[in-house]
C-alpha cells in the first residue's frame, strides 16, 4: 500500500483509497498525495476538493485508476 501512496506522490497520480473516518463509517475517496510522515498522508481529496489529512491506519486498501479510453 505505501508503494501506491508514494507513486501518487512522485508522479502526481490519482488513486483511490478505501477510508474509515472517525465515526467509523468506510468512504471511497479519489486523492493526489501531496505529502507522507509516519502516521498520516496529506492529499488533495477530489471528493472535499481540498487537501486532507487522512491517517495511514485508517486506510483500509488503496489502488490505481484505470484511464478509460476515449474515442
């Protein structure tokens, strides 16, 4: 998971994320990590459209998006 997270970081990708928040309901966000420490990651969370703070605990699973391809 932590691979991810760093790849969103150095390539400005988005990815989604699979979240339990504080009153421990599981949201699926789309984020652009924009900074990792220890506990946290800090994302700009296109669900908020604003950056974020999500705690690395409570990221239950995360992955890639897939590009559609367009005609």
């Amino acid at each position: 998971m932590t691979v991810l997270l760093h790849k969103s970081l150095d390539k400005k990708e988005k990815i989604m994320i699979y979240y339990m928040d504080q009153d421990n309901k599981v949201t699926q966000r789309i984020i652009r990590v924009v900074g990792i420490d220890n506990k946290k990651v800090l994302a700009y969370c296109y669900y908020r459209k604003q950056v974020r703070s999500f705690k690395l605990d409570n990221i239950l699973s995360c992955g890639e998006i897939k590009r559609s391809m367009g005609a």
